[in-house]
C-alpha cells in the first residue's frame, strides 16, 4: 500500500524536473488577465498618441503597437526596441497589466488590445499611463 504514493510521488516529479521543448516556448506573450474582456470595439492608437494625448483616451478600448519589454516587476510597452530598462527613464512607455511575461521573449513586436487609463501607473505609479490587455497580437 504504501509503494503506490511513492511511485505516484516519484512520476510527478520526475515529470516537473523535464524542461519543456524548444518548439512550446512562445514568441508572444499569453494574455493572463484580470482585465475586462468585453471592451467593445477599440480605437487604433500610437503609442506617440497615448503618451502625449492619454487623458483623450482614459477608459477607452485602443489597440497599440509596440516592442513589449519585460523584467522583474516590470512590463512595458515601447515604440522602439532597444529601450535600456535600467535607465529609468519611463516618460518613453507604458505599464502593460495582463500579459504572462514568463513565456515572452525579449522585445517581441506585438499589438496590444486593451482598456487604456492614466489612473494607474504601474509598479510604484512611475509610467504615464497602463493598458489593462485583452488581446496580444503579432505586429505587422
């Protein structure tokens, strides 16, 4: 009785400790939301627009592009790649909530569909405004 859990114990770990395959790691983002999802029809966007113009598009549904970045306690959205996350400089971007940026690779071009509010700034209220994402998409 007492090999069945030990053998059922020794299966899952072993099955936890296998990496998974090259070909299931994903180029996008997964969306992994709180976010509404039912956001009507959105407004295509500049990233350039909601930087400068953001409160014309507070609790707006907008679809943006960008190169989406990510690290430890950050997730932004850049209208060029290359953006130096340790410069601090967060004017340049917005606070992206509702992606999975675990399975994202650095920099992925993408077009973000999402509610768009100044309200929040992301982690500790730095960025001019968040997008709040439903949809991830590549850009063309």
């Amino acid at each position: 009785m007492r090999v069945l859990p030990l053998a059922l114990t020794s299966l899952l770990l072993s099955a936890c400790a296998c990496p998974p395959p090259p070909a299931m790691k994903q180029a996008l983002p997964t969306v992994n939301s709180f976010c509404e999802r039912h956001i009507g029809v959105p407004q295509p966007v500049s990233l350039g627009k909601l930087l400068t113009n953001g409160h014309e598009y507070e609790g707006r549904a907008v679809s943006v592009s960008g190169y989406y970045s990510h690290g430890f306690e950050y997730s932004a959205l850049y209208s060029d790649a290359g953006v130096d996350i340790y410069a601090r400089d967060y004017t340049k971007g917005i606070w992206i909530d509702g992606l999975s940026p675990l399975q994202a690779e650095p920099e992925t071009h993408v077009l973000l569909t999402g509610v768009y509010t100044k309200k929040t700034g992301g982690h500790l209220d730095k960025w001019p405004g968040s997008l709040c994402v439903v949809q991830v998409r590549p850009a063309s």
